[in-house]
C-alpha cells in the first residue's frame, strides 16, 4: 500500500465526462489500496475567463479580490469529482485550501506555500476517504483566499504530497510525460523516460510549462519522486508511458543536452547612446530593481568612441510597459540618447547536465544558427544551459534545429 496524491489539470477536467473519466483513475488507485488524495486544477479556460472578468470590472482591482474570483475554478471541480467518486462507489470529499489549511504569504495572485498543516487530511486519507482538493489557492496571514500564480496546481499538488509524505505524487496531464521540448512545436521531441530534478527545474524557468517552476523546486527541497503522465490513457489500461523526475543518480545515461525550452513572454529593452562611465549599469538596473522588475539577459555593446554606448536586456512581457516608464522617469540620471523596445522575441534554451564536462555545445549552437540566418539578439549562460534571445517568427525554426543538432530527435 502507498500513499498517493494525484494531480489533474485544466484539460483533464475540461467537462463532467472528464471528470468521470478522472475519478476511474482515482479509483483505480483506491482499488489497489493506496490512500489517495487528488489535487484539480479548474476546467479549461475557466480560470483565463475569470481573470479577463476581474480586469473588465476594473483597470485597478484589489488583488484580494482577484483571487476571491479566480480560486473559485477550482472550488467547482474539487466538489464536481468528488460527486463523480461518490457515485462510482469511492469514499470522497472536497477541500477548499482555507480548510486543509495551505497556508501562504501575502503576496495575493502569486503567493508562495509557508506550510501545510496535514493533519486533517492524513485522517481522511489513513481513513479510506479521498480528498479531493482544489488546487492553486491557499489561505493569507490576512486570512484571505490566496492564489499561487498561474500554473499554481502543480505546486498544491507537491506541497501537499510533501506535507502528508507521500511515496509520489502523479501529475496527470495532456501529454504522456516530459519530452526533449515542447511536442506541439517539434513533432520529433521525445519523451524522456526520466529527467533529474535540476534539469526539470532549468527546462520549467525556461519556458516548459508543463510543470510549474515552484513545484520543481519544492520535489527537488522535499525529495519527492514527481512522475508525469497523461489523464487520456484508459484508466484501466494496466500499463502506461509517463516520466519521473527524481534525483541526478537515478538516471543511467546522461546526455549532454537533454532538452530544449522556449519562452515567448520576454520583452526586450535597448538603450542607445548610454554614457559609457561607471556607475551607469546601476543607473539602469537600481531603479528597476526597485520596483521589483526581474531583468535576466543583459548585453552591453563595446563603445566605438569610448563616450557612449549602448545596453539591450530583457524584462518579462508583462512588465514591458512598467519597465519602459520607470526608464523614461530616471532619463536625467542614466541620460540615453533613445530606447527602443520589442516583444517579438523568443528566448530559447538549451538544458543539460552533461554541460558541466563538454565543452564546446554554445558554439555548435551558435554555428547552425547563423547557417539558418537567425540572428541572436542575446545570450546568457549557467553550468547547465544556455539561452538566446532571437525573433519570435523564428522560434520553430530555432527549436527544431537545436533539437537535431543535439541529437535529440526521435528516430
Ligand atoms: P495542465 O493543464 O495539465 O496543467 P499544461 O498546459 O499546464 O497542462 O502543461 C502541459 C503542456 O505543456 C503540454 O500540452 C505541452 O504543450 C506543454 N509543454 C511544454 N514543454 C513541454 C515539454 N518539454 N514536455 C511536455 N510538455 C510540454
Ligand atoms: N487554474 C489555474 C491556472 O489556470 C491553476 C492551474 O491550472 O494549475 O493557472
Ligand atoms: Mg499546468
């Protein structure tokens, strides 16, 4: 006997027949004597259409408000599978964050998991009756609902598996596990059959958004084997594809590349004409700092006249306008001649581990590139992955390449 917690996302709980089909796998599990608890995510698009409802009340809402709204997703389909489990026969019912409780910060929309206290659950789970949770809220220190930023599913789901200590946590989902990139951009991707918490965590912050970057870190913290397979598998299959991620020394071969990645919400910023003297990086980057603007690839051109030059970075898309302003107000201090700014870029990445001991993968990349022509606006690099700044209409263009390039297309 294990005990399990279950993941389903938007898609896989898209209407009732869904659900059915989501309580058949819980109930498999149940079956097989596992306690089990299910984390769900609200139907498809339903949290999208809740947030567009917030901001077409209001340009400027109370972000307490926001997640009043958008957390109710996800009360609906806790309470609509555990009606499904009830009348297959299976013990179940519904939590709402507030109750477990999940507790979290205050950051309203986007708030961070300080604690679970699992005792309530453990019960009725040690007690044969399913949980069936709602994801992606939890509850403030102001004793509000709290949301844990888009994707936030994926994180309730590991916190808690975490918090009852859970032997897995199975993240059921629209894809039958983790591939080499993005399969709806590159038919050739691969699934892979692990891939080590690190690399999952670079592929998440990279674009991957097949799991939430803070539930990747919270498996990595807690050691939990997260496995990620696909809720359109029949429940009754018997056998099933999917990917585990797990720990470095779990995984036989590594390749040097194990994957690509891709994020299309950067936006890209050049100052031209900066005075090329100390203290103008702090200039440019301070006040963005201060306003809790995360800026990540900066390039700063060798200056011809030794007088000016110029600095392009990047700033995430939904900060672009923001970011544009509070440059325009610190103009008498950085003193730029002009800035010029673009949201059709692509950040695309390549990710692996084997990168600590090869050398020599950059400048591959870096060659086939220039052969298809893309022209590469930025570069930044860690240990184990390297990201460059393109136009966005080459995107496929540049995944697909890199996907052959390192050997990663499937045969
Ligand atoms: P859910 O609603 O179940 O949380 P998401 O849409 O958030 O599902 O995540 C699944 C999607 O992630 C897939 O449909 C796929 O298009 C996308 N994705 C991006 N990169 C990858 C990858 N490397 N492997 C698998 N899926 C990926
Ligand atoms: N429903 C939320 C969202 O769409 C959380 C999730 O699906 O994980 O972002
Ligand atoms: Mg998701």
């Amino acid at each position: 006997m294990a005990r399990l917690v279950l993941k389903f996302g938007g898609t896989s709980v898209a209407d009732v027949d869904r659900i059915r089909n989501v309580a058949r796998h819980v109930k498999r599990e149940v079956d097989a004597g596992h306690e089990v608890a299910v984390v769900v995510s609200a139907m498809s698009g339903v949290t999208n259409q809740l947030v567009k409802y917030v901001k077409d009340t209001s340009e400027f809402y109370d972000p307490r408000e926001y997640d009043a709204v958008v957390a109710s997703g996800e009360q609906v389909t806790s309470g609509l599978l555990a009606i499904a489990l009830q009348a297959q026969g299976v013990k179940a019912r519904s939590w709402q964050g507030w109750q477990i409780p999940l507790k979290t910060d205050g950051a309203h929309g986007s708030a961070a998991i300080l604690g679970i206290d699992a005792d309530k659950l453990s019960a009725c789970m040690k007690a044969g009756e399913v949980a069936c949770i709602a994801g992606f809220q939890g509850v403030g220190p102001d004793e509000r609902i709290a949301t844990l930023g888009r994707g936030g599913s994926d994180t309730s789901a590991v916190a808690l598996a975490a918090a009852v200590g859970a032997d897995r946590c199975d993240i059921y989902t629209d894809v039958d596990g983790v591939y080499t990139t993005d399969p709806r951009v590159a038919p050739k991707a691969r699934r892979m059959d692990r891939i080590s918490y690190e690399e999952m965590l670079e592929m998440a912050s990279l674009g991957a958004k097949v799991l939430q970057v803070r539930s990747v870190e919270m498996a990595m913290v807690h050691r939990v084997p997260v496995f990620v397979r696909s809720s359109f598998d029949a429940p009754d299959a018997g056998q099933w594809n999917g990917t585990l991620v797990c720990d470095e020394d779990q995984i036989m071969e590594t390749q040097i590349v194990s994957g690509i990645a891709f994020a299309r919400d950067e936006a890209k910023i050049t100052l031209l004409g900066v005075a090329d003297k100390p203290g103008v990086a702090a200039a440019v980057f301070g006040p963005l700092a201060d306003s809790s603007i995360n800026v990540d690839m900066i390039v700063q051109n060798v200056s011809p006249d030794g007088k000016t030059t110029d600095i392009t970075f990047t700033v995430p898309a939904a900060e672009f306008a923001r970011a544009r302003e509070i440059l325009g107000q610190a103009r008498n201090d950085i003193e730029y001649r002009e800035l010029r700014g673009s949201t059709d870029v692509v950040k695309v990445s390549a990710i692996g581990v084997g990168m600590r001991t090869h050398a020599g993968v950059a400048a591959r990349m870096f060659r086939v590139l220039a052969d298809k022509g893309i022209n590469i606006q930025a570069i930044t690099t860690s240990e184990i992955k390297i990201s460059i700044l393109i136009d966005a209409d080459y995107t496929e263009l540049a995944v697909r390449t890199l996907h052959t390039l390192y050997g990663l297309d499937k045969a």
